[in-house]
C-alpha cells in the first residue's frame, strides 16, 4: 500500500470526543486534510476553526476521504458505524484503509477484519495510550496490529499523533489485545497508589514526601509519577478518563484471560473496584472518584497540604 503521506492524503475522523478533538487537530498541523464527523454537530464546530471539514454523514465522510479513522467508545459503536446501514463499509471503495483507533475487544476486530476483507476493504487496530494530555501533546503510545505492509503505510499519521508507536504484530486484533493489558496495569497502578497514599496519611506522613521518596524509588507507578501529582495532591477529580470507559477495558481484559486460560486474581478485583465506582458515581464520572470510596473505607478524607 502507498505511504499515507502529509500534504496529499485526507484523512477522515469519526468521533470527534476528548480524544477525537485534539488529535483531529494535530492531524491537521501535521499538513493532513481531515474530514470530520460527529453524531454531535456541537463537536465538529469545536474544530472547525483548526480546519477540521466537516462531513454531512458517513457516506461524505468517506467520499472525500483516502483513510478513516475511527476513535470510538466501544466495539458496538464501531461496528456501527462500519457496517450498519449507511456506514462506511457501504461507501468506501476497495483498497481503502480504516484505522480504529478505539478501544475495542479483540476477538471483534478480528471479525470484523475479516468481514471488510471480503469487501476488498482493510484494517488496522491501533489503539493508543496517554489519555487527553498525550492526545494533546502529540506523545500518545501507539499500539497498532495488522500486516506490516499497512502499518507501514500509515506510520506518518501514528507519528503526527503519538510518540511511542510499536507493531504488536501482523493480527489486526493485537493492538487492541495489547491495549487491555495496558489498561488494567493503569488502572491497577492508580488504585494502589489511592490506597498507599492512604495508608502514608493514616500514618501521619507528608504526601510532598512520601511522592518524592515514592517516585525515586522502587513504588513509583503511573499513579504516584502522574496522577498524584497532576490532580490528587490537589484534589482535582479531573483525570480525564471515565470510571465506565475504564470498566468496560478491565472487562474486556478479564474475558481474554478467561478465554486463554488464565487466572489472574487481581486483575479481577480491580474491575470490581472499578464496578463499585460506576455503581456509585455513574458511568460517565471520571475514575478519580475511586479516592473517595477508599476514603471511606479507611476512616480519612485526604486533605490537600497546605501552601507554604
């Protein structure tokens, strides 16, 4: 396939979100066309004025469009958009190539692989890493799966968007099975940095140094490095990622080791933790609100330092 190179190639964007917003935009500072489209038309006004063209529906989208990129919640919503009616598999010519970029479940981008294949169409899973900042710094990992010839191809787009971009391998599905992992990772390496942080206040010890000694040193994760740091020193509730986007990552990581065989007992509690969270708080509400349910349960509310 022919490298997908600045200057001459449109890219169209479907999911104009907080992930679909900022990286529509460096697209389009990295000299690509990009088309965009949105269930919301409050969305593509939001980027209308970096340039971001918006299309009427799926159909214009993959008129004008040489390659599609889909950043979308789930699954469900993907194969909605490629293939329900009036989607993109219904309008995109053979030979064309769709990136999904969200967070989907691996056994379905197969499938759903193997469905465009039959229509001449092809696909690349790259789902990313880093959340809203990285989307907006340009540094998100990338973790795209699918023959080398087309990760190849695409690889001006994935170094417009992020800074770490490795090839799982030659299974369309692999980023994404590579993506569950580094989720639960995530999500485990904030929940234990919420309850260390805990136990370090329950203890009396100063939060300023228990992140320094923390960080430089055996305990640092992505927790106590960028989340404590960024928003909990603070209590800022504002991580930017959903306790419900969260859930349905950990879900789809506890059915791929259910499906493989193994039994990971951690694995499965942080999704329950993660459960009680959207129980509690609602899918939509960011997963910082963890803090406050371990509060309760260790009898203690952290309170921010005071400035010296």
């Amino acid at each position: 396939m022919e490298t997908i190179a600045p200057g001459r190639a449109a890219v169209g964007f479907v999911g104009i979100g907080k992930m679909g917003v900022p990286m529509s935009r460096n697209l389009r500072r990295g000299d690509f066309a990009v088309v965009g489209y949105d269930v919301r038309a409050e969305a593509l006004e939001a980027v209308r004025g970096d340039g971001v063209q918006p299309a009427k529906d799926l159909a214009d989208l993959a008129a004008r469009s040489g390659v599609v990129i889909t950043m979308l919640p789930d699954s469900s919503i993907v194969e909605k958009v490629v293939l329900g009616p009036g989607g993109l598999a219904e309008h995109l010519a053979p030979g064309k190539l769709i990136i999904d970029m969200s967070s989907s479940y691996p056994a379905r981008t197969k499938a759903l692989g193997e469905t465009l294949a039959k229509r001449g169409i092809r696909l690349i899973g790259a789902p990313v890493s880093g959340g809203v900042s990285g989307a907006e710094a340009a540094t998100l990992a990338i973790m795209p799966g699918g023959p080398k010839e087309l990760v190849d191809a695409a690889m001006p787009i994935f170094r417009v968007l992020g800074k770490a971009i490795v090839h799982m391998g030659e299974a369309v599905e692999s980023g994404h099975a590579m993506k569950c992992v580094n989720n639960f990772l995530s999500a485990t390496n904030l929940i234990s940095s919420l309850e260390a942080m805990m136990l370090a206040a329950r203890l009396g010890l100063d939060p300023h140094k228990v992140l320094d000694v923390v960080n430089n040193g055996s305990g640092c994760n992505t927790g106590t490095r960028d989340k404590w740091p960024r928003f909990f020193i603070r209590r800022s509730f504002t991580t930017g990622f959903s306790m419900g986007l969260m859930h349905k990552d950990l879900s789809m990581a506890s059915d791929l080791a259910r499906d493989s065989g193994a039994v990971l007992f951690l694995l499965n509690h942080v999704r329950q933790m993660y459960a009680l969270g959207v129980s509690q708080y609602g899918f939509d509400a960011d997963q910082a609100y963890l803090l406050e349910i371990i509060e309760s349960w260790a009898g203690q509310r952290f309170e921010p330092p005071k400035e010296k």
